[in-house]
C-alpha cells in the first residue's frame, strides 16, 4: 500500500491571542446537498451549555483545495452539525445540537442514578422530561421543494434515560455519522443517550448503543448496546463496513483516572445486532473516525495526544499496520498541539480529506495560530 500525504490547507485561523479550549476545536466536515463539501467547527467553551449556538460555516466547491466563509444556507445549518446523511432520491438529513434545558423543567427533579462524565453526572428517567423536550432537533433537504426543513426526530427508546449536571439537563441529538446496513435500514452509534440495562439498573459509566431508523431518519429505535462497562467510558463511536461485511465500531475510552485512554474497536458479523467484546487496538483514541474506501482500505483518524491516521488494508479491520502522522503529540500537555478530534469524508475510491486542528500552524507571519485545515490522502497499490 502506498499512501500519499497531499498539502495542508488552511479552512479558518483564530485570532492570535486566542488560545482557549473549545475555540477553535472539533472540525466536522461532510458532503452537502449539491456535492460541495461543508465544514464547521466550535467556537465557545467545551460545555454542555455552549451546545445549540451558531457556529462558523464553510464551503469548499473544489474537493477541499479552497474554503469560503458563507452564511449557512438555513439557520439549523449554522448550530455545528456534525455530518451528512445521504438517502436515495437526493434527500439529506443531520442532526443539530440546541443546549441544555433548566432542571426545573423536569416533571421530577430526582435522579434516578449517576454517572461518571468527567464528573458525577445524574441520570433522569425519560418521563420525567417533558414530552416537548425529548425529541431529537432534525434538519432535512428535501430535493422536491428544494428547501431545508426542521423536524423533531422521535425516539422511541423507552429505557432511554436523560442526564446533567449544575443545575440543567443536556437535550439530545446525533453526532456519529449514519449508514446503511446491507438492508438499507439506518444505523448510528450514540454515546449521548444513557438507557437503563437490562435488569433495570442504571449505568454507572457512559456507554454506546446501535441505534436503527426503518422510515428515513424520522423515528430511531434501539438495535443493540455496542459496549457497556462499569469502570470504563465507551464512547465517542462511529461506524463503518469493512470489506468482507464486518460490522465494525470505534470506541474512545475514558476512565475517571485520564481522559486519554485506548482506541478500542468492536466487531458485529449480523449487522449490529451482536457485538464482540471491544478489542484495543492503539494507545490513544479521541474521537476515532473510521471510514472504509472503495479500495478495500479501512483508514482510522484518531488523537490525542497528537493526531494520527492509521490504515488497515487485510478487508477485515484486524491488522492495523501503515500509520500516518497529522500533528505531532507535545510531551508535556496532551492538548497544546490539537484539541485531537477529526472528520473524514471519501472523494473517491482512493482518495480521501481529513479535517483537524494544529494550535500551533504558523500564518503568514510565522506567528503560530489555533488553525483548522484539511488535507488530502491518497491510497494506492505499491508499485511492483
């Protein structure tokens, strides 16, 4: 395999003297309507409650070559979402953040369990939301009307628990990018919605669930629980079909210990409704993004600290071999060189752009700068 490392190139650039976690952070890149590539990313503190403001919006029309600050083509589109899905007959959806709601608002302030979330974090049966707020904030291009509409997604979990903290409660949305089982049924993975488990306690750490749509992303219901444990996080999934039909997912653990934990990675051979126990695969694994080209290459972006992309090319996603640096890790802060989350999406079958952050990209001046870029990364055979 040879992998070819294409030029960065730089999408937004903070102000010199901006130096603070969560400005700057979490690039989400993804395929609009009309083929262009969008790209946004945070620009407030790393909070619950920074969830559901306006973030900035980008447009590339040349694969990623040049960027172009624009005003989103609806409101929806300016609170950071996070991907793209693509259905049959050119319809889009994804999924917004919209903040955190007071806990007054809950027909029962008392909580059903806690939590470990960076934090003690309390758990909140799904009735004691009001049924206003327990949907799911939608956005859907529908090409007939050639118009984006707002919809409120149903979940139909009823174990589905809600969780906060400091006096509010975080609403719910979808951030790992969907895809199409082999039956063309939707699935996402989700770390965001604790359930209660199947004796009917609740979970003392965050885990991932497989979540399904079978009416286009209108209604999601619970599939299966990818990984679940009681002294470690699963968390921050995403989805991918390795080329022999492996069902495989991406898991960042956390303990209470450190955030920076193993990159593990569970496997499903019936499409999601089983899964093995989650196998580690590397030493650090923020926000682990997995996308398999139509090569036959399954190819990982993952942090922190640094940045880092690693490919397997065995067409089941069990050796992971060729690796790739995006941004080298600081030995001394985990996070003074790249908030370490990434975004991928394919171009072609070789071909693909991963966005991230280096906080110490020089600009014109040499003067290092919290900067966004993307950068392109091809796959081919070795030559003979």
């Amino acid at each position: 395999m040879k992998i070819s490392m294409g030029p960065c190139r730089v999408v937004s650039m903070a102000p010199v003297s901006e130096k603070r976690w969560g400005f700057w952070n979490f690039p989400y890149l993804f395929r609009m309507p009309d083929g262009a590539l969008g790209l946004t990313h945070h620009v407030d503190h790393d909070s619950e409650d920074a969830y559901g403001k306006a973030a900035p919006f980008f447009v590339s029309r040349d694969e990623g070559r040049t960027w172009s600050s624009l005003t989103p083509p609806c409101p929806e589109l300016g609170l950071h979402p996070t991907f793209m899905m693509h259905l049959e007959g050119g319809e889009c959806f994804t999924s917004v953040c919209r903040g955190v709601i007071p806990i007054q608002r809950l027909r029962s302030s008392e909580p059903v369990g806690s939590l470990w979330s960076y934090g003690k974090t309390d758990l909140y049966d799904l009735a004691s939301v009001p049924p206003e707020e327990r949907y799911l904030p939608m956005v859907r291009w529908l090409p007939d009307r050639q118009a984006w509409v707002s919809e409120k997604g149903v979940l139909d979990v009823p174990q589905a628990l809600f969780w906060g903290r400091d006096g509010q409660v975080s609403t719910i949305f979808l951030e790992s990018k969907p895809i199409l089982d082999r039956e063309g049924v939707i699935l996402t993975a989700d770390f965001r919605i604790p359930i209660r488990l199947a004796d009917g306690s609740t979970p003392t750490q965050r885990g991932t669930l497989l979540l399904e749509s079978v009416d286009r992303g209108h209604t999601w219901r619970l599939r299966s629980i990818v990984a679940c444990d009681r002294e470690t996080m699963y968390a921050e999934p995403f989805l991918a079909y390795a080329p022999n039909g492996d069902l495989l997912c991406t898991l960042r653990s956390t303990s209470s210990e450190t955030k920076d934990c193993p990159l593990y990675l569970a496997r499903s051979r019936d499409d999601g409704h089983t899964w093995s126990v989650p196998e580690q695969i590397a030493e650090v694994g923020v926000f682990p993004n997995i996308l398999t080209l139509g090569c036959g290459v399954t190819v990982i972006s993952f942090g922190r600290p640094g940045l880092w992309l690693m490919f397997s090319e065995d067409g089941a996603g069990r050796q992971w071999g060729e690796r790739r640096t995006l941004v080298e890790p600081d030995p001394l802060n985990n996070c003074s060189a790249t908030c370490g989350y990434s975004s991928m999406e394919a171009l072609d079958s070789h071909r693909f752009l991963v966005a991230y952050t280096n906080f110490r990209c020089p600009d014109e001046a040499g003067v290092p700068r919290k900067t966004v870029l993307v950068q392109e990364v091809c796959v081919e055979e070795k030559d003979d």
